[in-house]
C-alpha cells in the first residue's frame, strides 16, 4: 500500500493504493469511504494518544512516593478552611 500526500491549502489529500479485489468490495459497499477513513485515522491518533498518557502517568505514579493516609486527610481539611 502506498500513501501519498498533496497539501491543497487546509486540506491535505492523502491517496491510497488498494489491491483490484478490494476496490471491487468496496464498491458494493454504500458508504462514504473518504468520512470513514478519516473517523478511523481519528481514533487511531486518539487511541494512541491515551496510550501515550497513560505510559507518563505510569512512569510519574513509579517515581511518586507513597503518600501516608493522615497527610492526605491534613491537606483535605487544609483545603477546606481556606
């Protein structure tokens, strides 16, 4: 599969090589395909997006010191008199 892009102002165009079989497939299929391939690029970025932050949340909870019950009531009652 190959990609190539062609930058058209704000929109990029992104072209897709698809084997024959599959192009015919998709024809019998009524969907907008241009839409879907975006939503799925979408949620991929998204998805990896998540991935990303929850591996720097996991590496900031491994360097982060266990902190005692009583301090953690200390700061709520703190909090609450301001």
């Amino acid at each position: 599969m190959y990609i190539f892009l062609i930058h058209m102002g704000q929109i990029d165009v992104i072209t897709v090589k698809v084997p024959s079989e599959l192009k015919k497939k998709m024809k019998q299929i009524n969907i907008n395909w241009s839409e879907y391939i975006r939503e799925s690029i979408k949620k991929k970025i998204d998805e990896q997006r998540l991935k990303a932050a929850s591996v720097k949340l996991d590496e900031v909870r491994m360097r982060a010191k266990p902190v005692p019950t009583d301090e953690l009531i200390s700061w709520i009652r703190e909090d609450r008199e301001r």
